[in-house]
C-alpha cells in the first residue's frame, strides 16, 4: 500500500519511519515533509501547503494512494478529512465537527463538562473588562488560554494578577489572530502534566503508552511555553488504576458524548492530564491528532503494526484487534531547537553530526529541517531535530540521548539538559 502522510513535524518523521517498516507499506509521501523525510528510504517529499486539499486530492487519486494519514491539527481543524473522504480517499484522522475538540477549548469544555469528565473550574470572555473583573474575583494563581489554535503557545501560567491581565491583552489585541476571539480562564492545578494518546473507531477507544512531556523553553520548567522541548514513556506516575479510571471516566464518555452529539469520531485523541499529589486528576486539554513530540517517544515502543491500527480504526474494527503489543523498556526524546526559539529565530544554518547521533544509537527524526540544493540538512524552524533513545529503563534511554545529541551542531542550537529528570529519580 501507499500511505501519504500530511505535515512536516518530528511527528510525521516519526510517522513516516513507523509505517515504512512495515512490509506492508510500499511507499509513503510527506506533504510537505522535512529534510528527514526526504532522505528517508522509500519516502518522497511532495512541495504542497497542508491545507491545498485539492492538491493532495489530485494526487492521491492519480498515484494510487491508499491511506491519508494527517498530523497536524490545523489542516484537521479546516475540513480535510472530510474535503478527502467526500473525494473517495481513505484518512486517518477526525472530520472536521470532531476537530473542534482541540479548535475551540471553549467548546471542548462544554462537552467535558455534558459529559462529566473531571476537569478544572473555568469560565470563557469574548472581552477584555469581563474577563478582567472575572479574574480579580479569583486571584492567581491562574491560568488563561487563547481559545483556538495557537502552535502551542497561547497558554500563560500566570503567578500574578499582572500576569494574566498581561495575557488577556495579548490574546485580544491579536497575537494568535482568529484564536484570541474568546478567552478561557481557568483554575490553576498542581501536579505532573501526562499526555495519554488514544487511538478510536468511535465507538472503541485504546490508549497508546502514557508520556510526559517539557512545555517549558527553560531547564527546571522556566520560561516561555514551546511545542515540546522533550519527553518521556511510559510515565510511572500514570499507574494501571490511574489508566483504568481515565479509559471509563475520560475516552469513553468522550467518545460517547461526541457520538450524542452526532459526531463520528475517528482518529486519536489526546487527552492531557494534571495529575496531581494525592493521585487525582482532571483533564486540561484535548488534541485531536497525534502529540508531538510524544510521538517520537511512543513509536519506537509499538510493536503492533501502526497501519493495522489506523486501518482497523477507518473500519471500525478496533474492537476486534488483539491488544497493542509494546517492546519492554523506556524512550525518551529531546528536542534541539534553533537560538531564540520559541521567539524569533535564524533558518538556513547547515546541521551537522546527525550521523554521528544515529552511529551511537539514538534515532533522530528532523522536525524543523530541509534539504537544500546541495544536498546539505538545514535548519528551517524553531524546534529543528528530535533525538530519541530508547533502552530497557529510562537511565539507558535517557543516556543514549544525551550521548547522541552532543554530536548535533548547528550555530545556536539549544536543547533542555533535564529531560527526564523526574524519572532518573524514581529509578535511583
């Protein structure tokens, strides 16, 4: 079979080199794809924007694809499952209607609350005085959110009044355009994030291995929030009772409040989680695509074929499949990223040493990268390269990546050196 795969992430690297290794899976293109993808074997690169649907319609049917399998949440959020399925196209991913889950966390909060899954105390402002005189009455700390789309930046922890009103602004005066229509704010909770990725036919839903990843730009989780500067699974905190309560408190009654709604909903969902001291949780957000970079973690444990699950989700046939098969052991991943990321950074500087990475045993999917006209990997976003690694605990994973990535150079290159730091505890 041909699979094409839409977006140019680490994620979809790591997509790519997960399908590719099955003897099923013929070829596979990336549209548009990364440097990776490009020199990856059996894989091309096809120069389309992900939201020329029509372009990648066109394509697909003339080159006989079999399978669309779409990453980002943005293409998702504008109608491209539905634009392809209506074209006769075979995609792994939600409809557009399920995509609002992580389009709108207003809407998404509606449903989790219809729904009863727990979840923090919030209220939502379509401007600034409301939202503003709603804040004095509940102090900080506080947590405000854009309330569409924003790359993964348009959250603020903010410790002080100051600090939220700082971020209301932000959002109303347009920073994240369309998605600072609404404002959501929301208690602040205390506790480690987890990140549980679901796969779903929309009536059946399995978690992949629970990860944890670093939104924090900063060693010690400072600084401005990123797409991801690392991560880590299998997460000890998230324990086979706390998994057992988010299958039936968290995926079932969201699936089920999405089907009353008449939503079919087929894909992943993500649910991120606060788990705090006590053990507890509630849910912070949903995504309605794969997680990135907790992707390039979790992929390398699966050892089921990954186009047998996406397949079996298109058919509805999840309930059928024996249970997901994992490799024993621990991955963890961190990002390296450009100089001045997550603000503004330089494209185009040459990336060496990711052979060298690979030599000792790390698997490194490009992410913000491409290919230039002399053949030479280059850098061409904020978070550039994930280097993974994987071993029979965390100790072992963790060292092969930090052994790896010391072979990656490219002028300001930047990584987190405290990923995992949390687990090396529990292990020590």
């Amino acid at each position: 079979m041909k699979v094409l795969v839409v977006g140019n992430g680490g994620r979809e690297h790591a997509l790519a080199w997960k399908l590719l290794q099955s003897n099923k899976v013929e070829q596979v293109v990336c549209v548009p794809g990364n440097g990776g993808t490009a020199t990856l074997e059996r894989c091309q690169n096809l120069p389309l924007a992900v939201d020329d649907f029509e372009g990648i319609s066109q394509f697909a049917l003339k080159k006989g694809i079999s399978l669309v399998v779409v990453g980002p949440e943005v293409p998702l959020s504008n109608g491209i499952t539905d634009y392809l399925q209506n074209q006769g196209l075979m995609v792994f991913g939600p409809v557009k209607a399920g995509a609002q889950i992580e389009a709108s966390k207003a809407w998404a909060k509606a449903l989790m609350q219809e729904a009863g899954v727990p979840t923090a105390t919030a209220a939502v402002f379509r401007e600034s005085a409301a939202a503003k005189s709603y804040l004095q009455a509940q102090g900080a700390p506080i947590v405000i959110k854009a309330d569409g789309l924003a790359a993964g930046k348009g959250v603020t922890v903010a410790e002080t009044i100051e600090q939220a009103e700082s971020a209301i602004d932000t959002i109303f005066q347009g920073q994240f355009g369309s998605a600072g229509n609404f404002v959501v704010i929301e208690e602040c909770l205390l506790g480690q994030e987890v990140s549980v990725l679901a796969l779903t036919d929309g009536l059946t839903i399995r978690p992949l291995l629970p990860a944890q990843d670093y939104k924090r730009i900063g060693e010690g989780d400072t600084g401005e929030n990123t797409g991801g500067m690392g991560a880590y699974t299998p997460t000890p905190i998230a324990t086979p009772e706390l998994m057992a309560r988010v299958q039936t408190e968290v995926l079932e009654k969201t699936i089920t409040a999405l089907r009353n709604r008449g939503i079919d909903y087929r894909g992943v969902l993500y649910a991120g989680l606060m788990v705090a001291p006590n053990g507890d949780f509630k849910v912070l957000e949903f995504n309605c695509r794969f997680g990135d970079p907790e992707t390039q973690v979790i992929l390398p444990l699966l050892e089921t074929p990954l186009e047998d699950l996406i397949l079996a989700c298109i058919d509805q046939r999840l309930r059928e499949m024996p249970p997901l098969a994992w490799k024993e052991g621990a991955a963890a991943t961190v990002v390296a990223a450009s100089g001045g990321y997550p603000g503004d950074y330089e494209k185009g500087k040459i990336i060496t040493g990711i052979q060298k990475a690979e030599a000792a045993g790390a698997i490194v999917f490009h992410a913000g990268t491409k290919l230039n006209s002399a053949q030479q990997i280059i850098t061409e976003g904020g978070r550039v390269l994930n280097i993974t690694g994987t071993g029979e605990n965390f100790q072992e994973a963790i060292a092969q990546v930090y052994t790896g990535i010391k072979h990656i150079q490219f002028p300001g290159v930047y990584y987190r050196r405290d990923i995992g730091h949390r687990v090396l505890k529990i292990e020590t």
